[in-house]
C-alpha cells in the first residue's frame, strides 16, 4: 500500500435527468479555470449556455463523440 501525505478524495455528484448527465469538477489547482463541467447527452438532446453577467466566463466546448 502506497501512503500519500496531502492527499484528499473528493466525489463528485452526479446529477441526472431525461437529458442525461452532469458533473461539475472543483478546480483545486487554482488556475484561471474557475470551473469545468461534462455533461453527457442522450440521443438527440440539446443544450445550451446559460446567459451571465459581467464578468463572463470564458466557454470551451469538445465535442467527444456524435454528430
């Protein structure tokens, strides 16, 4: 067994819907990512970003699998 010092296990919540699945990562790096999120769709399933106020985040999208 491996003994790392510092070590912290954080789980991450699942939330699901008829749309699919959502998960929102904590950054503990402290990077200027404040947030990352996966989001799993079903089939034919459509989503879209949410409007925000000033200061907006910054939005990158990857595209896993599909068409």
């Amino acid at each position: 067994m491996i003994k790392l010092d510092n070590l912290d296990i954080n789980k991450f919540i699942k939330y699901t819907d008829h749309r699919g699945s959502f998960y929102e990562i904590p950054n503990f790096t402290k990077s200027q990512i404040y947030q990352s999120s996966v989001s799993i769709s079903n089939k034919n399933t459509i989503r879209g970003l949410h409007y925000q106020h000033k200061p907006e985040m910054g939005k990158q999208i990857n595209i896993l699998n599909g068409s």
